[in-house]
C-alpha cells in the first residue's frame, strides 16, 4: 500500500475542487480538476477540459498514484463548473418549500384517486405508496422505486399524466 492510499479521505477531500499533477509508476503524469476520489481504492477522477465545451474525463487508479501535487484551488466559477458536470441536462432545482408543496399536491392527488398513501421517512419526505412502492423528491415518476414492476410501472403512467394536467 502506497503513501496515498494511507491517508483519510478527509485528506483527500483537500484535493477535491483543485488541479493536480499525479505522479504514477513508469514516470507518467496526469494533471486535471479533481472532481472526486474513491475512498476504497483511492482512484482520483480527473476532469480536464480540452475544448471550451467539451470535458474529458480520466481516472487515476489509486495503487499507481505516486505524488499528488495541488496546482492551485478553483475559483467559484470552476467550482460551478464542476458540479455540473455529472448532473442531467433537464435537473431542476426545487427549494424545501416547493418540494413541500410538490409532495403534498401529488399525495392529495393519490389520496382523491384512492390510492393508500403515507409519509416516511426521518423527515416525512418519502411517499409510500400501499407499502410496496415509494417515492421520493422531487415526486416524478422517475423517483418511484418498487420490487413490483407492474404496480411501479401503473403509478408512473399516473404521476406522468397528473404533472401533464398540471402544467
């Protein structure tokens, strides 16, 4: 085990949002924005962009990492940047009370249609569908999640149609 598979991810975390240079084995180096680091195998996601656009990926495997030098730390602007790279095109963000409102518009919805539906969850933001299918923010059909592919498959086909309705 190598010096930086050692240390604690609370070390590694330091490194996140900054550009490296990662000396491996064989007198390779890579140098790219830290995105993340794997804390079982101490990888390091790199993110380098080659385009103005476009981003490349790569990832450095942690048993071949030799050094890890910081370049320099990101502004607010590549921190941005960033965080945006893995997020869906179409994400949304929705604020605690829209989410609020989103959950209890969609569960009086279920509750008119007859549906059995409860709260869950340590702060009640899970909707539970008759105990077999839950759903969670921001309450589309792509957060239901069930074992029972027809039930799962039913209730999305009416979240979808009620957020048509909706709009």
């Amino acid at each position: 085990m190598n010096d930086w598979q050692k240390k604690s991810p609370l070390d590694w975390e330091a490194h996140v949002n900054s550009m490296v240079k990662v000396a491996v084995i064989e007198k390779q180096e890579y140098e790219g924005w830290v995105l993340t680091i794997d804390p079982v195998s101490a990888s390091i996601v790199l993110a380098t962009f080659p385009g103005n656009e476009e981003v490349s990926i790569s990832v450095v495997l942690g048993h071949a990492v030799q050094e890890v030098k910081i370049l320099k730390e990101a502004d607010d602007e590549m921190k941005q940047r960033l965080s945006c790279i893995f997020a869906p095109e179409e994400s949304e963000v929705y604020g605690p009370e829209e989410l609020e409102k989103r959950k209890n518009d969609l569960k009086t919805w279920l509750e008119t249609n007859h549906i059995p539906i409860t709260e869950e969850g340590e702060l009640g933001r899970t909707l539970c569908v008759a105990g077999v299918l839950t759903i969670d923010p921001p309450y589309g059909p792509e957060q239901c999640r069930s074992s029972n592919e027809i039930i799962l498959s039913r209730v999305q086909g009416l979240i979808e149609g009620y957020l048509e309705k909706e709009q």
